[in-house]
C-alpha cells in the first residue's frame, strides 16, 4: 500500500477553505435548528407595511407566550429598531457571540446595529448580502425559539432573493394594501416565492378601510387560492405611539391575534 500523496500548496488551501465552509454551514444550522418556525414578511412593494405587520405580528406572538425573535433583514433600509425603539444592539461575549436584547417581550436583531449613523445609506450586493446574513446567522445566538419573524427588504431583485435563500425560510406572510396596484406587487411576490419553491402561509392586507378602501388582498387571496390571514385598519396608533400598536390599542391587538392565529394553523399544516 503506498501511502497518501503530499498535497500541493493550493490543495491544502481548497481544502482548508471547503473544511471553512463546512463548519459555517454547520454552526448556521445548529442556531437555526433552535428555531421552530422561520417566517418572512414580505411584499414586493416598500411603504405597504412589512415593517410594522412583522413587529405585531412578533410582539402578538411573544404575547401569547410564545419565544419569539424579529430578525430585520432589510439591509438598505432597517426600520425595526425604529418602530421598536431599542437602541441597544447585542451584546458581545468574550468568544464574539452576539447575544441579541429583548424589547416587549421580543428579540431584536437588525442591520441597523452595525451601522455608523441611523440615515447612512447602505448599499450591498448580492453575495455581500449572502455573507453578511451568513455571519449574523453564525454569530447570534437565538437560545431556543418558537419564531424567528425575518422583516424582509422589498423588491424582487438580489436582496430579497438573497435573503430567502440564506434564511431557509419556512413560510411567508405577504403584505398587500387596499389599492389594486399593491395587489399586483402582491402578485408578483407570491410568484416570486413560489418559482422558489417555498411556501406562502397567506396575506395580510394592511391599511384596510378609509380612503383606501377594503378587500383587495382577500380578493387577491381567493383568487390565488390562499389563506387570507386578516385585515389591520389604518389607524393612527401605528403612527405616533410609544409602543407597537398592538400594545396600544384593543382593536389592534384583536386584529393581529387573528392574523397570529391563521399563522400558527397555516404553518402547523406545513409541517
Ligand atoms: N395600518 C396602518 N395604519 C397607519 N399607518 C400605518 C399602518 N401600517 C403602516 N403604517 C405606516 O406606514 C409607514 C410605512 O410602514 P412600514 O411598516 O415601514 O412599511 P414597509 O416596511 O413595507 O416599508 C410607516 O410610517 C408606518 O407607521
Ligand atoms: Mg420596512
């Protein structure tokens, strides 16, 4: 028998860089093993309310006694923080783990930590994108969780893609409003999602009634042959409140208990 070749200088290192890869993909999938439930909220429009449906749905959640954690992926634009009002990033521990606070009852963890200023513009490409959801995902550590809710970048284009991807998302809540043209983006994200082969638990129209009218996204939902999980009204409490607007008001909190209901039975029918 002879014994084992001396490999070359760049053999060594392909090598060293696929045993690199291994225990990446490794490390993510032990955090994400923790995690019962991966969701996105999403749409493919920005401004319709991803946003502020993934913070109540995620504080709805926590409500319920659930653990629950929101992961704001919207790297261009992350506003979780904001409609949170935490600006306490994670805490590091001495191996570099970032140990994500908690705000209502929910884990935060966001983009907008690791920036310099809250107005800074930040502009990615794909595999950037990739690498830095990759090491979010290797060093937060979650604990064990019920929910992860992802508030996802809008658009169909390499960000969310990206994300999707990354995030190996069990299931997601598409966003629609009123007006017809939102119902059309809607549309074309649920396309989106199932060209790739993942599952739309249903959709949420979000500022329902008023000026603009109501039932589009349900309309848009029986034609699709999807769950429509629930309406929430336009209403002032998600503007100017201190807290998210389930906690504020009763009728909010009736209208996302709902939304959270559909969500359990529709993800539990995934599994
Ligand atoms: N149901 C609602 N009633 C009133 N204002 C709302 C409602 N939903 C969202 N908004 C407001 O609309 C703006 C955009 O919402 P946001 O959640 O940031 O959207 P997105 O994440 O899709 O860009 C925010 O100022 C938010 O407070
Ligand atoms: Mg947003």
């Amino acid at each position: 028998m002879t014994s084992p070749r001396k490999l070359s200088p760049q053999e060594e290192a392909r090598l060293a860089q696929v045993r690199q890869q291994f225990q990446q993909r490794k490390a993510i999938s032990d955090q994400l093993g923790r995690i019962k439930n991966r969701i996105g909220v999403y749409s493919g429009k920005g401004g319709v309310g991803k946003t502020t449906v993934a913070v109540n749905l995620a504080v709805m959640l926590a409500q319920e006694g659930a653990n629950v954690a929101i992961f704001d992926c919207d790297i261009d634009c992350p506003n979780v923080t904001r409609v949170l009002r935490i600006s306490e990033g994670p805490k590091q521990d001495d191996e570099g783990r970032f140990h994500p606070s908690s705000r209502f009852g929910v884990k935060v963890m966001s983009m907008s930590f690791f920036q310099e200023k809250e107005d800074e513009a930040i502009i990615w490409r794909g595999p950037m994108i990739h690498n830095a959801i990759n090491q979010f995902l290797q060093m937060t550590e979650w604990g064990d969780l019920d929910y992860m809710i992802a508030d996802l970048p809008p658009g169909t284009s390499d960000a969310p893609l990206t994300v999707m991807q990354t995030l190996n998302l069990d299931g997601f809540v598409v966003v629609s409003t009123p007006q017809e043209l939102s119902a059309l983006d809607a549309k074309r994200s649920i396309n989106m999602i199932k060209k790739m082969n993942l599952n739309v638990l249903g959709i949420v129209e979000n500022m329902s009634g008023g000026i603009f009218g109501k039932g589009a996204a349900e309309d848009l939902a029986d034609e699709l042959d999807l769950p429509f999980l629930g309406n929430v009204s336009l209403r002032e409490e998600f503007l100017n409140s201190k807290q998210p607007a389930v906690l504020e008001s009763d009728a909010v909190a009736d209208e996302f208990s709902h939304i959270a209901a559909g969500v359990r039975r529709e993800i539990s029918a995934l599994t």
